[in-house]
C-alpha cells in the first residue's frame, strides 16, 4: 500500500515552487515588422540561409570550374615560354654533337697518331656553351616545380640524359668507344628535350594551343634532322670518305626531314610558311643546300666527299637561319597562350567578382538580421559573465563573511529589452539571480545563528571550565597526598585541553580568543605553553629556541595554533618516538619547524592539506570532520603566519614562519620569570632512587635523590612518597608571572596564595619564601619547582586555619551578568538585520515586474 505523502513536505515543495516559477510574459504585443521582435529561429534562419543559398548558386557552380581553367591555362603558358630555354639547350647540343662527330672522324683516320689535345681544345668551348644553357633551363624551371606529373617526369628524364652527355666527354679525345656509342647519348639528349618541350597541353577544349605547340615542335624536329645530316656529311669530310651505312643513314634522315618538313607545313600557319619559305631561299641557306646535293649518290657514281671547312660554315649558316625561323614559331606560340590565359583569368576575375558583390549583398543582410541577435547576445554574455563573476561571488563572500546583520544585496535588472528568446533568457537569467541571492540570504541568516550558538555554547563551556580549574587549584593547594594530587593534575590538564576545545569552537564560529596579554613573551615560553595544552606533553622536545619574542596580543592565538599542530605530531606518531621543536631566526622573520617520526601522508593529502592552510575554507561538515586543520588555517590566517607542511624523513614536518608584525623588538621587557605552579617536570620513584628532571628541551637535569627534595608536610631528612609519572601543567602557568594567576589573560580568578600559615602580608596574604625552593636548573638555566614544596610544614595543619580574604565576585553574579550581556548583543544584532525582499506569492515575471 502506498505511504501517504507528508503535509509539511508537500506544503515546503508548494512554497519553493511558488518562489521560484516564474512566467515571463511580454508587456506589449509582439509585431512582425519589428526585427529585434522576430523569432530566433526566424533570424537564425535568415542569416545563414541567404548566403548560403548566394554561395551554392553562384559559387558553387562557377568558381571551381574557372578557378581550375585558370590554372591550367596558366601552368600551359608557363611551360610554354620555358621552351625559350630547351631550344636554346638543344641549339647547343647540336652544336656540340656535329663538331664531336668530325673530331671523331678525324682521330680515326689519323689513328694513334691523332692529334687528341687538339679535339679537346675545340670542343671545349661548345661544351661550356651547353652547359651555361642547361643552368639556364633549370632556373626558369624552378617556378614550375608544382606543375602536372607528366612534365616533371619528362623535365627529370631530360636532365639524366644531359648528365649522360656530361659523362661520356672524357670519352671522346681518346676515341675509345664508337662513335655510335658516343653520338647515341647526344642523339638520346636530343630527343628527350624534343620530348619535353612538346609536353604542354592546355586541355582537350582548347585545340587552336594544341596546334601553336605541334608547329613549333615540328619545326624543332625539321631542325634537328637538319643537324644530324650536318653531322654524318662533317664527319665523313673529317675522315676523307664514307662508311659502309653512312650512305644508308643519310637517305633515311633526309627522308624524315622531308615528312618532318611536311607535317611542319599542314601545322604552321601561312605567315609561318612564308617565314620558313623566305629563309629557305636565302643565299647562305641556298650554299649549304647546294654542297648538300653534291653528297648525294648519282646513279652508280660515288658520292662526293664535301670540304669539312666549307661544309661546317655553310651549314652553320642555315642551323642559324633555321634557329631564326623556330624560335619566331615559338614566340607566336608564347604570346597566343599568354594571351588565352591573360583572358580565362580577366573571365574569372570578372565572375568572382560577381559572385562577391552577391555574397556581399547577401552578407549586408544577414548582418542587418544578425545584428540584432549579436547585439542581444552581447549584452547578455556581459551581464552574466558580469554576475558569475563579480557580481554573485561578492555577493556570497559578503554573506559568508558577515558577523552582524545580513546586508541587503541589490539585483540588477536584465540589460535585454527585447521580447525574443534572448530577451525571456535574459529575464530568467535575472531570475536565477535573485533566487541564488535569496539563497544565500537564507544560509547567511541560518550561518550567523549557528555562530551565534556556537559562541553561546563555548562561552558557557569556558566559564564552567574556568570554574572548574578553580576547584581544582583550591583542591591541589589543600591535598598533601602525591598519588592523589597527580589525579587532580591530571583532572587540572583535561580541563585546560577541554578550554582548548571551546575556543576550537570560537574559531568555527568566527569569534576572537579570550586569552589576552599585554606584553611580549618569549617564544621559548609560547613553546612550552602550547606543548602544555597537549595530551602527550611529555614526548616534545624543544631544540634551539632563539631569544624571540611574542606580541603579547597574539600569544593566545599563536599556542593555540601551535597545540593543534603539535596534538596532530603526537597522535600520529608512536609512543615511542619524541616530536621535535625548533625554532630559528631567518632575516625578518622566524621559522618554526615540528617534526615527528610518524605515519606521514601521501603526496595527494599533503597538496590538499597544503591548499586548506594556504587558504582557508569555511565552516562546515569537512571542516568539523577536520576541526585541527581547519583551525590552524584561520589562525594562520588571522595571524599573518605562513603554515606548510612537507613529508619528513620518517614522518611529517609541519613549518611555520612568523612575520616581522608578529615579533616584539630584541630589548623588550618580557613579563616576570615564569614560575609555574605545576611544572614539565618528573616526580620522584616509589623506590627511593635518584632521578633526573627533564628541562624545556628534553635533556634530562641533574640528579637529586629522594631525600635531598624538601616537600610539604615532611622535613628534608623524611622520606618522600614518589609519583608515578611527571606532572601536567596548565599553559597560562608557563606563561604567567610568578605569583600570579593568569598573568593578563581574562580568568574569573584573582591571584591566588598557597594555603597554611606562615608568614602574611599586612592583608593576610602569605609571605612568599625569600628564596623559592627548586629542584636546581636545567641547561638553559630555568628553575624547576619540586612538586607540593610550597605547602605549609608537617607540623601544621594540611588547612588552613583560617581562610584567606578573597575579592572574586560572586559566581552567579557573574553568570546573570553575562547572559543579560549576550541577550543584548543578540537583540542589537536582530535590530542591525537588513530584511531581504522576497517575491510576492503572485505571478510576476523574471524581471521583477508585477
């Protein structure tokens, strides 16, 4: 059967759901015409659906294809003008070839009687010439080293040839090859760079460049038959006399320079032909034709063997009027691919522009659409990054921090007017706001009455603890029995740690210590004092305590710091190990170092206790988990005090550095010599024997048998009943002056006098002993007291006769005193409350409007 749901929770659901749901409704009705009234989705719509639509039409369609014409028209003008280059290499080349070819037929018809150096020197020269124009070839082929595949391929393939050219030089002086072999690598060079430069191609759409590259390529390979019959015809004229198949080579080669020829005409263009037929009737061309006909064959007749010399300078005259004729085809070449991609780049141009225009056309209005929705989305970012940033988190540090009234917290209004979705954010951003401040108002109110309990409850703990040490003082003072006297000290010692508590308390709460001083004291008796508000008092030993001295406004604070620091050593440590202070003067400060031997932490928990003591958290259920971490922090803080912990050798290092604000100058008058009346300081064995008193440091003093100590009730001959262990003490001990009780510190206890008679003052107070009765002095030259020695002698009574005049107040007095002070304090600070508007229980929209 199911539960019936509970009335209060249902009625505390109702309430939270009529605070925080809130409707926005427009003030004024929405119109179409209006832009910043226009849906998001509508303006979303608009801005990215013009220019997209703009791009996809005109764009999409045309860019591309033009973009890719472009460069491809570009790349085939750029390959076409470098064929400057490879004609000029391949000019040279024939050169160097028909002069290599008669040196060749030279050196073998003179056989080893040759003149070698002779070749060398003439062909050198023309091989430099070669060279210089390949060097010239690869700088004008550098911009083209991202062209297509296949004329790289074709560029590569040309340069290894030349390099075979460049390799089979040495071998021609000495004639130790063939001249096939030889002239084979020329003809191969030869034709890869033909190869090459006919290796531009501007696309099948484009058939008039296609024809311009077949024309001069054309007349390129004319030319090169040309230069090869030049070369059988000088070669045999260097030899005196044809070989056996120079004959049938020349036929062959004539035969091709005729189809060469040819093909070169159906090509060119009719100027070109009335360019190529001008130069064929030139005279010097005309010479080098004529002593061309006289080598060939005429009938039976063995043809004529042609004067080398006349024969070299006649046909270098027509290779030259041939050069004339090739490289006017290729400038026509040149200038009509030039100009075909001078005008596909003027076409695209032109589109991209259009398209631009459209795309800015288009831009114009998304922005005039988007302007409204960058606008809005401005102002909005900057309000809530504003909030989230400035705004809220000073907001929740001023009601976390506060102490008396909760201050009233104004909530700026949305900066967006206007009533599309980013307007409504707008509005229910303000609304978040002002619920979290509402929040946080609540928390703030909630936050200061948990203080204020918690302050109410530790002031009653520490006037009933102050209470109860004066019981126990008065107890201590009246009891001559060792074994009991050690349980009231060690009731004495529980006490001032359950002080300690209540005032671990007042740091949750917030709330300054009660403990007071008005003059500096040394550090060595801050020290002793914090180690006399810890458990296992008995295992700290102080080392190297400079001569220091402490603010007396902070003492308080600075043993309370330093117990809590020196509670975690002992507790996580073993029994068996001691927990060492030392403290050391460093430029204008004073470092502070407590190392134990003990468990340790992991690097994780020392970087998240390190960040707790860097920067203090607030109170809650982790910081009352943690409660010493968690005061040590604020105090630190409070104090100016730099508190580090670091892993140790075996255990923990907890270091603190004392600013310069904290230390008292190096003259200052300190308060009286401490004299406590329960001292860190080990009592006498049952059995008799001799034992050493540990002093401030640890190191044990001198040694004093039983009988040698004077204690109350017993003459300095008598036996002494020893204590099992040292005695407690109390840290306003450590720090009073001689003869006082609290020394400056707020205490509800005047001084107090030892009981028993003796000698009294004027008022009746007991004279104190002329000389104080010690145990003799540790190393560093403090007294220690013998327990119970300032008790009256055995022949008196252990109480006192009569009881000595006493000025405290009356206790209940007191205690009216103080509620009636607290009960104004909590009615001035209920007055001081700055009451937080809520939202009414109507509907109202996100702004705050009705």
């Amino acid at each position: 059967m199911a539960a019936e749901p509970d009335p209060a929770k249902a009625a505390v659901s109702n309430h939270r759901r009529r605070r925080f749901d809130v409707r926005v409704v427009p003030h004024r009705r929405r119109s179409p015409f209006r832009l910043r009234d226009w849906r998001m989705s509508t303006k979303l719509a608009t801005v990215l659906v013009v220019p997209s639509v703009a791009f996809l039409v005109l764009a999409g369609v045309q860019t591309s294809a033009l973009v890719g014409r472009t460069t491809t028209l570009n790349d085939f003008a750029r390959q076409v003008g470098i064929g400057r280059q490879i004609t000029a290499v391949v000019h040279q080349l024939q050169q160097e070839r028909d002069r290599s070819a008669g040196e060749l037929g030279e050196l073998r018809r003179g056989g080893a009687g040759g003149d070698r150096d002779a070749a060398g020197t003439a062909l050198k020269p023309l091989q430099s010439a070669t060279d210089r124009a390949v060097e010239d070839l690869r700088r004008a082929a550098e911009p083209l080293a991202d062209a297509d595949a296949s004329w790289r391929v074709a560029f590569s393939e040309a340069l290894e040839a030349y390099d075979q050219v460049v390799d089979i030089r040495p071998a021609i002086p000495p004639a130790v090859l063939s001249n096939d072999t030889i002239l084979s690598n020329y003809h191969r060079a030869v034709d890869t760079m033909l190869d090459l430069l006919a290796e531009p191609t501007p696309g099948q759409d484009r058939p008039a460049l296609s024809d311009a590259v077949l024309r001069y390529v054309q007349l390129a390979r004319v030319k090169e038959l040309s230069s090869r019959v030049r070369a059988q015809l000088y070669a045999a004229a260097r030899a005196g006399r044809y070989g056996t198949e120079d004959r049938v080579l020349l036929a062959d080669l004539r035969t091709q320079q005729l189809t060469a020829l040819g093909a070169f005409r159906v090509a060119a263009t009719p100027e070109q032909i009335r360019r190529y037929d001008e130069t064929s009737v030139d005279p010097m061309f005309l010479v080098a034709t004529q002593l061309e006909e006289r080598s060939l064959p005429a009938g039976d007749a063995t043809p004529e063997v042609l004067p080398s010399e006349q024969w070299w300078a006649a046909s270098q005259q027509r290779q030259e009027l041939l050069r004339q004729v090739e490289a006017g085809v290729l400038d026509d070449a040149v200038r009509q691919a030039d100009e075909v991609s001078a005008g596909q780049l003027r076409t695209t141009l032109l589109v991209a522009g259009g398209i631009v225009a459209v795309l800015l056309v288009a831009l114009l209005i998304s922005l005039l659409v988007g302007r409204s929705v960058a606008r809005s989305m401005r102002l909005l970012r900057s309000q809530a990054l504003r909030i989230a940033q400035v705004e809220l988190p000073d907001a929740l540090a001023r009601l976390r921090t506060v102490t008396g009234g909760v201050p009233g917290i104004e909530v700026a209004p949305a900066v967006v007017r206007s009533l599309d979705e980013i307007g409504e954010l707008a509005e229910a951003f303000v609304a978040v706001h002002r619920s979290a401040v509402t929040v946080a108002v609540e928390q703030a109110l909630m936050r200061r009455n948990v203080n204020a309990m918690f302050v109410n409850l530790a002031r009653r703990s520490q006037v009933l603890v102050e209470r109860q040490l004066e019981l126990l003082d008065d107890l201590e003072r009246e009891e001559s029995d060792p074994d009991q006297l050690e349980n009231l000290f060690k009731l004495d010692h529980l006490a001032a740690r359950m002080r300690r508590n209540d005032e671990s308390l007042l740091v949750l709460a917030g709330t300054d210590s009660t403990r007071r001083w008005n003059r500096p004291v040394g550090l060595g008796a801050v020290l002793l004092a914090a180690a006399a508000e810890i458990e296992q008092y008995r295992r700290v030993r102080h080392e190297s305590v400079g001569e220091v001295y402490v603010v007396g406004h902070a003492v308080g604070e600075l043993v309370h710091l330093l117990a809590e620091l020196l509670e975690n050593a002992t507790s996580f440590s073993r029994p068996d190990t001691v927990v060492v202070v030392t403290a050391r003067v460093e430029a204008a400060s004073t470092l502070v170092e407590i190392t134990d031997r003990g468990l340790g932490m992991s690097p994780a928990a020392l970087a998240e206790a390190n960040a707790v003591l860097a920067s203090p958290p607030a109170a809650d259920v982790a910081a009352v988990e943690r409660m010493g971490l968690f005061v040590v922090s604020h105090l630190a803080a409070r104090l100016g005090v730099q508190v580090r912990l670091d892993g140790g050798k075996d255990g923990l290092v907890a270091r603190l550095v004392l600013p310069a604000a904290l230390l008292a100058p190096a003259g200052a008058a300190e308060l009286d010599q401490p004299a406590p009346a329960r001292m860190l300081a080990a009592s006498v064995n049952r059995g008799g024997g001799a034992q050493r008193m540990p002093g401030s440091n640890g190191v044990p003093g001198p040694a004093l048998a039983p009988m040698d100590l004077p204690v109350a009730g017993r003459p300095p001959g008598a036996a002494v009943p020893r204590q099992s262990r040292p005695a407690p003490v109390r840290a306003e001990d450590v720090l009073a002056p001689a003869g006082s009780r609290g020394g400056g510190w707020w205490s509800r206890q005047g001084s107090t006098a030892p009981a028993g008679p003796g000698p009294t003052t004027p008022t009746g107070s007991p004279v104190p002993p002329a000389v104080p009765v010690t145990a003799g002095t540790n190393e560093r030259g403090l007294p220690m007291r013998v327990p119970m020695a300032q008790l009256s002698s055995v022949t008196r009574p252990a109480r006192p006769e009569s009881t000595p005049t006493r000025n405290d107040p009356d206790p209940e007095a007191v205690g009216g005193m103080l509620s009636r002070l607290y009960s104004g304090v909590r009615r001035a600070e209920a007055e001081d409350t700055t009451e937080i508007p809520v939202p009414p229980h109507g509907g109202h929209d996100e702004g705050g409007r009705r």
